[in-house]
C-alpha cells in the first residue's frame, strides 16, 4: 500500500525556481518516492518516466497512455501529444516540409487504418491549450520559447492535480513538475539552442544536413 501522506509530507515544495539541497539530485527524489509506492502506483509512476524519454514517444507508447487506467497518464500524454504534434508542424513549416510530415495520428500506409483512441483517432482530442502552444512557438527567443512552453504544460499539470492530495496523481503531478524544473537548473542560453535543435531531431525520420537558423 502506497503511504501518500509520507511521500507527499516529504517533499521539497515545488516551484519553478526551486533547487535541490547539495548533494541531491532527480535520482535521489525518485527512488525516495518509489520506496514508498506500491507495485501498481510504482508502474505508473515508471510509465511516466518512460514518457519523459524522446526515443519512447512512439505511436505504440501514446496508445498505451491514451487508454491508461490513471486519469492523470491519459491527460498528460493527450496534451503531450498535442504539443509534440504542434511543435512537428512548427518545424515542418519553419523548414518548408510537408504540413502533415511526422505528424502522429495513429494511421498505417492504409488510409484506413489506424488506432482509435475514444473516438480521437490518435489525434489528442481538442487541444485547449492551442492558442498559447502557438504563441510561444512564435516567440524569437529561444529560451523564452522554452519556457514560455514549459508554462503551458506546468498550468496543464496543475489543472489534472485539482482535489489531488494525496494520491497517486499527486504525487504525478509532483514528478511531472519536477521534470520540468530539473530541466531548468542547467539550462542557459547555449542549452537553450540545443534543446531546440534537439526538438528538430525527434521529428520522426530525422532529416540530415538542414542548417537552420532561428528567425
């Protein structure tokens, strides 16, 4: 049985200026947390660390987050796959490809195959969040976009957290956060414009030789 009450009692509170205690790090964090999680709420909170890696966003792993049990899994990976959707189309038209190129839909070569996920044939369902993804891709900044987006997701994750205290979405959304946050204690400008290019490599079947230039 996952004791919530200690997990969540024994967290740093949380905000996008915090930093670890010296000699601690997201290794430490997780593996405390997990001590105290059941089996079951341990294997969620391992699918969404697989989630936190690029090389796993993969049709078959949004699949499975779309029809996960916990609520919180299947949410944060709906507006996952929307953002990573709409960062693909970012790109697609910032280097002049295809609209549709890379885009994840659940569809095989057969137009009429595909993976349908509550009636939003893969697609993520309405995007809410759209608006604002958009305006923070326009940014000319780097970094500004990077965090204008990390925003976004922490408002998302927020909203998905709502009369959540002690439970396995709690303790989700504090992990989730956390992501976010161990992100930013070492980025700065130069990681920044890797974090970018990173972002033009995961497009699925990475493209070579495209130098581009942000505007």
């Amino acid at each position: 049985m996952s004791n919530f009450e200690y997990i969540i009692a024994s967290l740093p509170f949380l905000t996008q200026d915090f930093r670890y205690q010296e000699g601690r790090g997201w290794t430490n964090v997780i593996e405390e947390i997990k001590d105290n999680l059941s089996e079951k709420d341990a294997e969620a909170l391992d699918f969404l660390l697989r989630g936190f890696g690029p090389d796993n966003l993969v049709p078959d792993f949004y699949a499975s987050a779309l029809s996960h049990p916990v609520k919180f899994i299947r949410e944060y990976f709906r507006y996952d796959l929307n953002l990573r959707n709409a960062k693909v189309s970012y790109i697609n038209d910032a280097l002049g490809r295809a609209a549709g190129q890379d885009i994840l839909d659940g569809r095989g070569e057969d137009a009429d195959e595909g993976l349908d996920i509550d009636g939003y044939r893969f697609t993520g369902g309405e995007f809410k969040e759209e608006a604002r993804v958009q305006t923070a891709l326009a940014l000319s900044s780097l970094l500004d976009r990077e965090q204008a987006l990390d925003d976004v997701t922490w408002e998302v994750i927020d909203s998905l957290g709502t009369f959540h205290y002690f439970d396995i979405t709690a303790v989700l959304c504090y992990v989730a956060k956390l992501h976010i946050v161990d992100r930013w204690l070492e980025l700065d400008e130069e990681r920044g414009r890797e974090k970018f290019q990173k972002l033009v490599m995961e497009v699925r079947g990475t493209f070579k030789g495209v130098d581009y230039k942000d505007k």
